[in-house]
C-alpha cells in the first residue's frame, strides 16, 4: 500500500518506518524541515534502539521517504496516517490543536478518494470532529478510521512489528478487509471495532495500566509495615492468568509522555459526560506521591538533607530512553534541591535533556555511576537501566561517604547486597 504518515514523533516515525519494513511505500511527513533533513541524512530526532538500522535499510531499497511537502506526499498516497501529538491542556485535556491542523491539511491537498487513519491518542468523538474538518475543506470522498496505538518507548519497534493486537475502528465496513489485510503481517489478533470503541481502547487500555502500577504501589507501602516482600507478593498474583505478571513492579511510579497524560485526560473525558472516575483519581494521586517515598527513606537514613551529597542514578522514565517526560526524577530533584542538598546525577542518556528542564548550582554532572556514588552520603536508583544492575556494589563503600543505597525499583536482590557493607533500602521489600 501507498502509505503517507503525518508527524514524525515516536508513533509516527517507527509506524512509518515498521509499515516499509512489511513491504509498503511509506512517506513520512513533518513540517519541521530540519527535522526532515536530518531524518533523510538518517538521524533519528528520537532515541529508539534499532530505528536508524531500520531507516536506512528502507531507504536504500526506496520503500521509504521523509518529506516536508504534505501535499506531494498525500496526493501519492492511499493511505494517510495521522499521527501527531496531542499533548495536555493545563486542564488535563488533550490539546487537539495539531490534529485539527492536519485534518484541514489533509482536506486541502486531497486529490482523489483516500483512507485517513487517526494512530494519535484521541479523545471520544475525535475523529468524528476529523471528518467534519476533512469534508469541510475537500469534494473528494474519503473514510476516517481509528488505528490507536500500543507501542512503548524502548520496545517500539518490536512492539510494532510484534503486537499483541491491532484494533481498528471502522465505519465503513467495505474497509475491514483491506485493512485487516494490511496490518497482518504484524499479526493476526486483529480486532474491528467501532470508532468511538478504538478511541476508548486505548485510553481504557493505558488506565488500566497505570491502575496495576499504582494498586502494587499501595501494596508494597503496606508490605513495608506489615513486613513482606512486594516482589514475592507481585509473583505470587501473577501466576493467577487472570491477573497477569506484567506490570506488578513496584516502585517511583510510572512518568512518561502517555500514562500521565492519558490517565488525566480520561479523567476529564468521563468528567465532561458527569460521571467522576473515582478509581482513576486515586491512581493518579498514588502516583504523584509514591515518589516522595525516596524522600522519606533519605531522611529516615541521613536525618535532614541539607547541605547532604546525594548521588542519583537515573533520570529517564523508565531505560532505553533518553525521554524524562513527567519522569518522577524531576520531582525528586527538585525537592532535594530545595531542601539543600548537593546532588551528583547521572543518567546514560538523559543528562542532556534534563540538564535542559533542571540546571542548578547544586547539581554536578556525572560521567558513570561510580562518579555519582564517590564522595556521597547516599545513592537514589531512580531508573532500571541495565548499566546499573552490573555495578560492582562492593566497591561503593569504599567511595562513599556513608555507604546508603535506596533503590527506588528493585533492582537488586537481597543476595546481591548482601556482604558488600552497603545500608541497602528498597521499595514494599524488608530492610
Ligand atoms: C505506555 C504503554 O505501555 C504503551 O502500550 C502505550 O502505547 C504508550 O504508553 C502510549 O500510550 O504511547 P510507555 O509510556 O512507553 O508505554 O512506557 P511503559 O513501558 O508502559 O512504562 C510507563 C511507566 O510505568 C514507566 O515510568 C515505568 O517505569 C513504569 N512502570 C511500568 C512501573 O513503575 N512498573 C511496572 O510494572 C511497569
């Protein structure tokens, strides 16, 4: 198929990029022209482990394209995606403004039938809005289906080529055939739905994630004072199929550019049609605070902060990005920084974004781990990257100033801290 995919964000760029690697044409749209430069030099403006490998093998055998000109690249194609940001509004709401931009373009430069197909995190009723702003600016005739997307950052690619559904919605049901068609070289879990019900997956599918993370937070807060361990308990109920192991690891809470936004938008979906979605209120509320528990363990180990050396390892949301989108990192920091300590962070590769968000006299960039830890009165593990399972853990006694390490995502067993001389706090696990 002729595919033309608008935004080349996370969704849009590994969509387009996985769509060529299954055999279609795909243009990638952007209106940022040096972002299009760069993509067509082969430089991701995302870090995704495997994109640029994929990018240039379909380049050079002409199955992909990267291209300011939306009109050029709509006109050529059957297919176009829509798959730009919809970031939060200060209420909570998605902003809408980029996909009512696109649609009209989109309107604009149609030149015969096409198929639009919205992959954006839309709000209920979104792409009925799409194909009122479509038709008003266009005679051609055309569908609008939801196609939302699961992929995760990190896994993108492998979450795209490998998914475990696809949903589509569709109106028209003469679509069903050609679309589940194309989406079957990735799998054959497809799932054809309504619109209004695609729209709602995705929102529904993306809370209930975030209810999991959040209900083993309050479970490990509760493990710590009746003394159990959260990492047994989260095994032992994911054993049960219907319950499922993923998930269940506590920790910081989740960040991110989609459960934050997603969780709060759903909140406000429901808010406009007067039902309150209680659940989903306290699931965010857990989340803001579960990561203060840092905070807490600092201070019951150190005393007050001030004027304390605190190393931190991790600043990303979550490994293998360089993404700290409502990273509980960023809180963390800033409350430590107000409460006068000196920090000495590191992160493989989210320093410099982060330096861009935080830049402050009490902060010391690091160049490893190791660096972060010497000289500090205690050590925040604060993302899982793998770099940080294999430090050599007795070595940081000797380049501490007191040897305390809170892991605020469990990374560590029991066995690999014992013996090391390391004061060792972790998250809903006993001391
Ligand atoms: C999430 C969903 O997992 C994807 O299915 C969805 O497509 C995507 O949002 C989106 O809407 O675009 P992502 O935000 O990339 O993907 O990251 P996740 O792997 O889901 O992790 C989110 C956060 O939850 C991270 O901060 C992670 O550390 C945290 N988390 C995850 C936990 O604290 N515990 C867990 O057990 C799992």
């Amino acid at each position: 198929m002729d595919i033309a995919v608008i935004g080349t964000g996370y969704v849009g760029l590994v969509s387009g990029v996985c769509f060529a690697e299954v055999g279609n044409n795909v243009i990638c749209v952007d209106y940022d022209e040096q972002k299009i430069e760069k993509l067509q030099n082969l430089i991701s403006p995302i870090y995704e482990p495997g994109i640029e490998q994929l990018m240039e093998k379909n380049l050079n055998a002409g199955r992909l394209a990267f291209t300011s000109d939306l009109a050029q690249a709509i006109s050529q194609s059957e297919l176009i995606i829509i798959a730009v940001g919809t970031p939060s509004l200060p209420n909570g709401e998605a902003n809408l403004a980029y996909i009512e931009q696109a649609a009209m373009e989109i309107g604009k430069a149609m030149n015969s039938y096409k198929i639009i197909a919205t992959k954006s995190t839309v709000p209920v009723g979104t792409n009925e809005h799409i194909q009122m702003i479509i038709a008003m600016n266009t005679l051609q005739s055309f569908d609008v289906v939801s196609i939302p997307e699961f992929l995760r950052e990190g896994s993108a690619i492998d979450d795209t080529l490998h998914p475990d559904r696809i949903v589509l919605g569709i109106e028209n049901p003469s679509l069903a055939a050609p679309l589940t068609e194309l989406h079957r070289s990735f799998t054959d879990q497809i799932f054809v739905t309504s619109i209004r019900s695609a729209e709602m997956i995705k929102y529904a599918s993306n809370a209930f994630l975030a209810t999991k993370i959040s209900f083993i937070n309050e479970i490990s807060n509760i493990c710590e004072k009746v003394g159990a361990d959260v990492t047994e308990v989260a095994k032992g109920m994911g054993q049960d199929k219907r319950i499922g192991s993923s998930f269940l690891s506590a920790g910081i809470g989740y960040g991110g550019s989609c459960f934050p936004k997603d969780t709060d938008a759903l909140i406000q979906i429901a808010g406009n049609v007067d039902y309150e979605f209680q659940l989903l209120k306290s699931v965010v509320e857990v989340n803001k605070s579960q990561r203060y528990k840092v905070i807490s363990k600092l201070e019951a180990s150190l005393g007050p902060l001030s004027g304390k050396s605190i190393g931190i390892w991790g600043l990303s949301f979550k490994p293998n990005t360089d993404d700290i989108r409502y990273a509980p990192s960023i809180e963390i920091v800033e409350t430590l920084i107000r409460a006068g300590a000196r920090l000495k962070l590191y992160d493989p590769i989210a320093m410099e974004k982060f330096r861009e968000r935080i830049d402050h006299p009490a902060i010391q960039w690091c160049e490893n781990a190791l660096e972060a830890a010497t000289g500090s009165d205690a050590i925040c593990l604060l993302t899982d990257w793998e770099e940080f399972k294999v430090v050599p853990l007795s070595q940081l006694i000797f380049v501490m100033e007191q040897p305390i390490l809170i892991d605020g995502r469990n990374v560590f067993s029991k066995e690999q801290v014992q013996g090391t001389g390391l004061k060792y706090y972790s998250v809903g696990r006993p001391d």
